[in-house]
RNA sequence: GGCCCCAUAGCUCAGUUGGAUAGAGCGCAGGAUUCCUAAUCCUGAGGCCGAUGGUUCAAAUCCAUCUGGGGUCACCA
C-alpha cells in the first residue's frame, strides 16, 4: 500500500462529498491537489494542498474549506488528528493502528514492498555505457555506467519491462586502428622486432595476448593472406577480445546488460539496415540533397563546400540538418544511429533511454530529431547526460593522458576503492552535477562514503536479530512469524516514526522513476538508515525502547518486525543502486 | 558566436516537480558507550537560494534578460 495514494484517494471521495462541491457550477479540477509527506514531520505525518487549490474555485477562504474536508475525518480510527496550518494546509497525523497495519503489510512483501505498477509493463530500453571496443574501460565510462544500471533497475522496480542494452562501436575507422594495432602484436609475437608502437596505433599492453593468441592459432598464414582478408578476421578477434574485457570489467562493477548491439550488423549485407532506414525517412519526407552552411564563429582551415545527402532534422525540432551519406557515398556514423533507432523502434519499445557523458551534449537534438521523424512521435526518447567526473587523490587533480596509455582504468578504480563504493558514490549525486571523486576521500576515510553508513544500518538491523536470539534462544524470528506479529505494542513515537519513513518507499520509487532521477534512491536509503541509527541510539537513553527485551517477548517479536521491515526496505534500495547489504560489518 | 548543463551554509551537496520557519554530511564549538556494533547518536553556531524584472493566494523551484563556471560545435566514431 501507498499510503499516500491512499489517502488521497479518501481526501477525493471527502471532497466529492461535500454540499458545497456538489452545487458548485465552477469547473473542480482534483488533479493539482498533492498528498505527501510535510516538509517538518512535527506538522504531522501526511500533508495536503488540497484547501489552497480549491480554494479558488470554489470561492472560499482556504482554511475554512480545509476545515470543512477535516470535518469528514472526524471519526476515522485511522487518523488521530487533523490540523489546518499556514496557509491552509491540512496536516493528518496517522494513528497507530494505521501504522501497525502498514508493517504487516511491509513484512508480508518483505523486499518486494515497494515494487510498483507505475510501469504498468511498458517496453523501456536504457542504453548505457557504449564505450567504443577499442580497450578497456577507463574511469570516466563509471558514472553512466552506474547510472544507466541503476536506473534500469529502477524502472524494472516500478514495473516497466526494462533492457539494458549495449551498443558495440565496432564498425568505424577506430576499429581498422584496433585491427592495425593487433596485427603489430601478431607480428610481434611471431618474433619480430616492432620498435615503437608508431603514433595513431593502440599502445596498450592489453593487445599483447590478443596478437599472441592470433600467432598461436594462424602461425605464419595470417601475415601470408591479402590484406582484405586478413583485416577481417583480425577485426573479428580483436573486436571479442575487446568486448570479453569489456564484459569483465563491467561485471566487476557488478554491471550485466542484456543486450548487446553491435553497429557491424547495420553495415552487414551491403548497408541493408541503414539503406532501409534512409529509405524510410526519404518516403516521409525528410531526405534531401543540398549543402550544409558553414560552422559559425571560426572557419575550421579544412572547410569544404560539398553537397551531400542530408536528413533534414530542423523540421523535427534540431538545429541543424545533418549529414547521411559522405560525399565519398559511404554512410555517416549518424546514418547508422538512426538505422539502429529504427530497430530498436520495431523491437517495440515505448520508451527509450540514453544515457550519455556531457561532452555527447551536442548530440541529444539530433536523437530526439531521428525519434520524432522515424517513430513518428510515438516512441519516448529521453537522453541523460551526466556530468564529467573530476579525479583527485588527497585534493590534487589526477591527471590523464590517453596518448601515452597513462589513463586510470575502471578496474583499478573498483580495486582501489570497492566496488560498492564506487557505486554508491555515483548514485550519492544528481546526475546533471558534475562530480569530484578523491581515492583518498573514499578509501582512507571510508566512513566519508555514505554507503557504509548505509550498510551499517543494514547490518546493525541483522546485529539486533542475532542479540535477540541469544537472549531469547526459542525467539522465531522467520518472516512469516514476524509478519504474523501483533503490533499493538509498538506505540512510541519514535518507532512511528521509522514506520512513517518505511511508509515513503513506494511513493519515492514511483518519483524517482517518473523523473528518471536514481540518486533520489541513494538519498532516502540514508534518510531510512539515519533513522534507523537515531532510533537505536535512543535505546540508550531509555532502555525500554531497545529492540530486545528479554522479560516481554511478545514487545521484543514486535520491534523485531519493525526491525526486519527496515531491513527488508534497506536491501531492497541497496539492490537498485546495484550494492550490497551485508549482514555484518566487522 | 550558437546550443546544452550548472550556480543553495566556510566546503561538498539535497530540496518530495509551485507550498509552511530552506535541509544533510564534512568542518567548527560542546555533549552521550559498565548498554542490541561509537562505522552511531544528541545540542549549538553558520543563508540576500548568483543578479534584476515578470507570472499568482504562494517562487530556491516556472518565464525573460544578465553575470560567472563547465561541456560541446565540421564527411571522426
């Protein structure tokens, strides 16, 4: 249950049913009335606009109208009071009955609580991370990795049919480098001398085994073939190679796609897919031949005046035209995005999702131009950019040069700092804000990291459970009979409390999803584990309130409810943001 | 020059999509463990929400202009 939701669906039928709603000749719009939580939990536990957007309307002073919908509440054993404060609000403070109920309900979902049908099953695919497969991943493919992952997580959460797809770059110039790049290494491991890896190849030792495994396999045919031929199957392995390290480091990110698209297949049996999609867009009208005007502000010293075909994507909202086909009649790198949307428009998602790094800002009119032209409008396309990560170690810029391979990996990040760290660290930001990332800071004082604090609280709550049956040994403490506990005992305020910060989950996971915003995720779970830690702390001052009680074992059953609630909440949020939830940290 | 992102406490950032007295962490000042994990908690100080106009019952939030910071621009992929 969404209590909120709830709610607003009774502060609907209240209003419906008042005298002055029903005679009223003004048009009552319901849809701007809001239910959530108050900015200042002493306000109460559940606050609503609806007295100051009908206000208006209804020709009335909003604190006598928000009166007179309390009214309706008077007897409802759910609600303890009702105020009307500030300007009109209406604040309801939930009884404790309303409170007990909603735990049982949370124990009998366990981690699915939460889980929604805000999706209600629409197709969604985020494409995330696409980094060419040229080498191996470096630090700052991290941030749309987590991301993107996260957020499919998200989305498949609150009911949407999710993929999470890859689209493998393996068909441009950078590819015949890769190529050119391994064939040295083939050579190498042949015997001979290469000298210096000569300027535009891959440096990186990371080909090394590729030309070995070449060399072990063909011996000296592959140096013998034409070079066409051969090109293509050293493309061939250097591409798998490429995309198997690709794989594992991901997977050491505890990131797995389910799909993975590779752009060759576009270019395959003489261009059929991108012929296809260019045949489409020119039978809709949006294909033309003709000259690109000249890039404002400084003329590049390369400039050409060149006809060539042209989408024209100014009519679907870009603000430029852009190329399809090079003057040499080969296919543009765009051509092919929009032959892959077209496939992705016929595998039928609804929506779709790119997430991109900021430097690809440029890039999002042009996407959203090819959804509109190709989809015709009905496909949703989203593009999130996140921001550049800036590396420092102890407050000094790490800096990076490609060239010189001199660039940190993503695995040695995830070695150096965790796993979870990284994560967590990536999530613990909105990801339109750029993002400053110090080792130092995440590893020497990992207590920085939220998502220990996180963790802990994840842990302390398993902590309680183990005390509890070492004080009560026969104590059940399954989850059928924890649910099946009851919760009349739980009265305080504070453990209210923690239930009413259980109670936002399923509202948080629809609005994080609407706004496709995952680090609201990060953000509630250290709300819930804070508190969490400020309940357990008050167990000091007043030991009546600790979780185990070894003279009443029925309070004791009932705080462990609440305790496995929290629990099951905190594992169900770290397992979105792709984390773990540990059951001790020593 | 055009387009995109950003500007909130000393620092790093949230801010429930337009609501009440703008919040948290770090840092600073003070306090809490014979106790279910002190990897925790509590109290305090700290703000012209970059600037100016506009929209309305209500603006950090929406619109316009400006200032400052980052990204980006063309047969590359």
């Amino acid at each position: 249950m969404n209590v909120f939701k709830d709610l607003e669906a009774r502060i609907k039928t209240a209003v419906e049913a008042l005298e002055i709603v029903k005679t009223s000749e003004a048009s009552i719009n319901l849809d701007r009335i809001t239910v959530e939580p108050p900015r200042d939990s002493s306000h109460g536990d559940i606050a609503s606009n609806v007295a100051m957007v009908l206000a208006k309307p209804l020709g009335m002073n909003p604190r006598a109208l928000a009166d007179m919908i309390a009214e309706a509440f008077a007897g409802d054993p759910d609600v303890l009071h009702t105020t009307v404060a500030g300007p009109g609000f209406l604040n309801f403070r939930m009884s404790a009955g309303y409170w007990q109920r909603l735990l049982v309900e949370i124990c009998e979902a366990g981690t699915d609580y939460g889980r929604s049908d805000f999706g209600a099953g629409r197709k969604v695919n985020v494409e995330f991370v696409s980094a060419n497969p040229t080498g191996p991943m470096h630090v700052g493919h991290c941030r749309g990795a987590v991301v993107g992952d996260a957020l499919a997580n998200l989305l498949s959460f609150a009911g949407y049919a999710v993929d999470k797809e890859y689209y493998i770059n393996d068909a441009g110039s950078q590819i015949d480098v890769l190529a050119s790049s391994v064939y040295l290494r083939y050579r190498e491991a042949l015997g001979e001398s290469i000298g210096e890896i000569p300027a535009g190849l891959y440096p990186g030792d990371y080909l090394v085994p590729v030309g070995q495994a070449l060399a072990a396999e063909y011996g000296q045919r592959l140096a013998s073939m034409p070079e066409a031929e051969r090109m293509e199957i050293i493309k061939d392995r250097a591409i798998a190679a490429m995309m198997d390290m690709i794989r594992d480091d991901l997977k050491a990110l505890n990131v797995v796609h389910d799909v993975f698209f590779s752009e060759r297949t576009l270019h395959a049996d003489g261009a059929t897919a991108i012929r296809r999609a260019i045949n489409d867009l020119t039978y809709k009208g949006h294909v033309y031949k003709g000259k690109l005007p000249p890039p404002k502000g400084q003329l590049p010293e390369d400039w050409e005046d060149r006809e060539q075909t042209l989408f024209r994507s100014t009519d679907v909202g870009d603000d430029i035209d852009r190329p399809l086909i090079k003057s040499d009649g080969s296919y543009t790198y765009f051509a092919a995005d929009v032959a892959y949307f077209r496939d992705k428009f016929e595998r039928g998602y609804s929506e779709m999702i790119y997430v991109l790094g900021a430097d690809h800002g440029g890039y999002v009119k042009r996407l959203e131009a090819v959804a509109r032209a190709v989809s015709g409008g009905q496909t949703k396309l989203t593009v999130l950019l996140c921001q550049l990560v800036k590396l420092y170690r102890g407050g000094e810029p790490v800096r990076m040069s490609k060239r010189s391979g001199d660039f940190i990996t993503l695995r040695e990040v995830v070695e150096e700092v965790g796993r979870d760290s990284v994560r967590f660290m990536m999530l613990y930001r909105k990801s339109s804000e750029p993002l400053d990332f110090d080792f130092a800071k995440v590893t020497e004082q990992s207590k920085d990291n939220p998502v220990f604090y996180v963790q802990y609280a994840h842990a302390r709550c398993h902590s309680v459970m183990r005390q509890a049956v070492e004080v009560i040994p026969d104590i059940d403490i399954s989850a059928e009979t924890l649910a099946a506990q009851d919760f009349a005992g739980l009265t305080d305020e504070s453990e209210l409390a923690l239930i009413a910060k259980l109670a936002e989950y399923p509202r948080l996971i629809d609005a994080a999803s609407a706004a496709q915003e995952p680090h609201k995720v990060a953000f509630y779970l250290y709300d819930l584990a804070s508190a969490l830690h400020t309940h357990w702390n008050r167990g000091r001052d007043t030991p009546e309130l600790r979780f185990v009680n070894d003279k009443n074992r029925q309070l004791t059953s009932a705080r462990l409810g609440l305790v496995y609630a929290v629990a099951s909440v905190l594992k169900s949020g770290l397992s979105i943001t792709g984390t773990d939830a540990p059951l001790e940290m020593r």
